[in-house]
C-alpha cells in the first residue's frame, strides 16, 4: 500500500509539473508569434541593476525600434545603429564613432531585438508567480515564467520573464546571476507597426565628420 501511494503521489507530481511546462511553453509560444508578426516595434524601457554587496543600485531609461534585421538602440548618450550590414556605435562625449561589421546569424551576438526573443532556445522553462498591477477600474495580470539555463557554467542563475497575458508582451525581464546581481529590464511603452523615417536605420557620415571614426575590421 504505502508503495502504491508513493506511485501515485509520485504520478501527481510528475503531472502537475509536466503541465505546468506546458503551459509556460504555450505562453511562450504566444509571445514569439506576436513579436516574429508584428512590421517594426519601438519599446522605452527602464533598466536598473542591483548588488546589495557590492552596494550598487542605478537605474537608466533607453529605448530602441527594430524592424527586420536593423535596429537603432539609445541608452546614457551612446547612439547604437545596425544597418543590416554596418554596426555604429555614437558616443557623443567621446567624440567617437567605431564602426565594426556584425553578423546577425551570429548566435553570441547579443542584439536588441534579439532581446525580445532570447528565451526560445538555451532555457529550462516552468511558471512561476503571477501579480496584478494597476487599479481596481485598470488592472493587468503579468504572468513570470522562470527560465534556468541549461548551461551549468552560464553565469545566470535564472531569469523571470514577466508577461502581460492579455496582449501576449513581455513586461519585465529580472535577470539574477550567481553574483547576486540583479538587472531588471522594465518595459515603459511598448508600440509597434508605426510609420518609421526611413531614414532612423542610417548612419549621416557628415553629421559626426568631427569625430574620430574608429573602424575595426
């Protein structure tokens, strides 16, 4: 008897966790189709970082609009453009430009818009707490899926991704490494399909002639 109880507790388990995956990968899977849809996306976000240790604490706000393979990022005065081909970083206070190619296949290139859609490969996935902000006339349920690396030497430890369950958005994304540092990525404003200037993914050589051009390869 007690061996059959422990079968069956043991099935629950198995079950409930089974499904609980399920149900974060349907989530998941929700969120990739609006983002791979959608023409372009601006987003404004707040990033802060954290490490009581080490007695940090700041928070800076940037934004960045991605549409196919370019994407235009701004945070703490630096400019980042990448043309489909060129990447441009613009430090205003450096008086620099440093110009490097950039592969967009490169799987450990970290770049905005892939930001948006990290998670899909590389994690371990099972939901976590879900929290209703807003008041009681506006209230929005963010569901947290959590995501291990499946990496034992990543310097992760894990990642709560926050979702809004009735567009299907990332909300939030806390990232915790195995320093105790915590980077949250809140996002402030979140568009998309807008009429873009055709010229926001271009780098103006003659707007920046002053500064120094730093060329990598």
């Amino acid at each position: 008897m007690k061996k059959l109880f422990l079968l069956i507790f043991g099935f629950y388990v198995l079950f409930g966790y089974t499904q609980d995956n399920s149900d974060a990968e349907l989530l998941l899977n929700k969120v990739s189709e609006n983002i791979k849809n959608y023409e372009n996306i601006y987003i404004n976000y707040a990033y802060t970082l954290k490490n009581i240790e080490e007695d940090i604490n700041q928070t800076n706000n940037g934004s960045f609009v991605t549409e196919n393979d370019k994407w235009r990022f701004e945070m703490l005065g630096v400019t980042r453009i990448f043309d489909g081909d060129k990447l441009y970083s613009i430090s205003p206070d450096d008086e620099e430009v440093t110009i490097s190619s950039q592969d967009p296949e490169d799987e450990t290139t970290i770049t905005p818009n892939k930001m948006l859609y990290f998670y899909e490969d590389g994690y371990y996935f099972e939901m976590d707490e879900s929290k209703y902000i807003g008041n009681t006339q506006f209230r929005k349920k963010i569901q947290y899926v959590k995501l291990v690396p499946k990496d034992s030497e990543a310097e992760i430890k894990y990642i709560l991704l926050g979702i809004d369950t009735e567009f299907n958005q990332i909300y939030e994304v806390i990232e915790t490494g195995k320093n105790e540092t915590v980077t949250t990525i809140s996002i402030v404003d979140f568009e998309f399909n807008l009429p873009l200037d055709k010229n926001l993914f271009v780098f103006d050589e003659e707007k920046f002639k002053d500064f120094y051009m730093n060329i990598l390869d």
